[in-house]
C-alpha cells in the first residue's frame, strides 16, 4: 500500500503541475494575436472547409475550456474565449477540435472505439462509486460486488487509454494545417504546438492516474481475507 500510496501522491502532484501549466501556457498565447486576425469560428471554418467538409457547423459553447466536437449531431462547439478571440491559443483550439471533426469523417478507428464505449462508461460512471463501496464493505461475504465495481472501472481507464490517441492525432492533424494553410507563421507555429502538447499531458496524466487507481481496487479485490 505504501508504493501506491507514494505513485498516487506523486501523480496528483504531476496533476497539479501539468494543469498549472497548462493555464499557465493558455493565458500567456491568448494574449498573442495571429497573423491573419482570424478568430477562432473563422479558423475553424476554414479547416473543415479545407478538408472537404461542409455538413459541421461550428458554434459557441458557453464556459471555459469547454471546446469539444459533438459527432451525434456534428457540431463544434467552441467556448466564448475561443469562438471570438483571434489569437495563437484560439487558433489552436479551434484547429483540435476541427481535427475530431476531420477524424469522424474519415472513420478514425481509435475515434470509433471512444465512441462506442460512451455509453459504457456514463452507465459505469452513475453506479461505479457505489458498486466499488458496497464491494469494500462486502469484500468478506459478498466478493462479487466488488469484482463487478473493478471491471466497471476498468472501462473508464480503457476509455483514458483510448482518448490518448484520439487527442494526440487531433493534435497532429490541427499542427499540420495550421502551418500548411498559413494561419501561422514562423513565430507563431511553435507556440501553437506547445500550446496543444501542454493540453495533451492533461489525458497522459488522467490516464495513468486512472490505471494507478484500478491497481489500487485490484490490490485491496486480491488481498481479502
């Protein structure tokens, strides 16, 4: 217990780290403009359009850091600082989450996987806590419950898993086109990319906190009495 106690600390640790950097890089390349002085709905437009795809509107989300791609109704919706905002963070924003939107049209594998455990893992994430609380209460007497709480987990950290690609590619295809279509230059390109690896430690960590966790549920299952 003590070695996962010691992983856990140190991945809550690189949690906070990452995400303080990842605000950290966000405000620093909000304040820069882009080139063109496109706003975030034009850069996305402009990437689906690029890509042959005209059947995706793009619309304002409200919130912050709520950009994402809905492929059930083929929207990218995009929070109020990215929609209007001309700058590099915007632009990269906008430019990921056109490239799920290109993913979804080309049938991405590791897109349609994510997507077909959607609904296992919202089904797993409204019993999990209780399953795997009653399954620790119960360990002794009624094991079952908790070997069920486990694989129910087990799914969210197979969904963590699967996210990476489906980001880290969404990533490439949004760093490819923005240099490629000139919506960055020389001294924007490389702050677009940083801007998008610092996002993309955000799922490394997720993921691995979540297998640190299955571990932990697996270790408490095997040692009952």
């Amino acid at each position: 217990m003590t070695l996962y106690w010691s992983l856990f600390i140190g991945i809550a640790l690189l949690s906070w780290l990452v995400s303080h950097n990842l605000k950290s890089k966000f405000e620093k390349y909000s304040r820069i403009p882009i080139p063109s002085g496109m706003t975030g709905r034009d850069v996305a437009e402009k990437m689906l359009r690029d890509n042959g795809i005209y059947d995706v509107k793009v619309i304002s989300t409200p919130g912050r850091l709520t950009d994402h791609y809905n492929p059930a109704d083929k929207t990218v919706n995009l929070s109020e600082s990215v929609y209007g905002s001309n700058s590099i963070a915007a632009a990269a924003v906008a430019a990921h989450e056109c490239g799920h939107a290109v993913q979804h049209a080309v049938s991405y594998a590791p897109l349609k996987m994510r997507s077909a455990l959607v609904p296992i893992v919202s089904f797993s994430s409204n019993i999990m806590t209780w399953i795997l609380l009653g399954g620790m209460l119960l360990l002794n007497t009624f094991p079952q419950l908790m070997l069920f709480g486990i694989v129910l987990f087990a799914a969210t950290t197979l969904f963590s898993f699967i996210t990476l690609p489906v980001e880290i590619n969404a990533s490439q295809r949004a760093v490819v086109w923005l240099s490629r279509s000139g919506i960055t230059n020389s001294q924007t390109y490389d702050k677009a990319v940083d801007a998008l690896r610092s996002a993309a430690y955000t799922y490394v960590v997720a993921a691995l906190g979540s297998l640190a966790t299955l571990a932990y549920y697996i270790m408490i299952f095997l040692r009952r009495d």
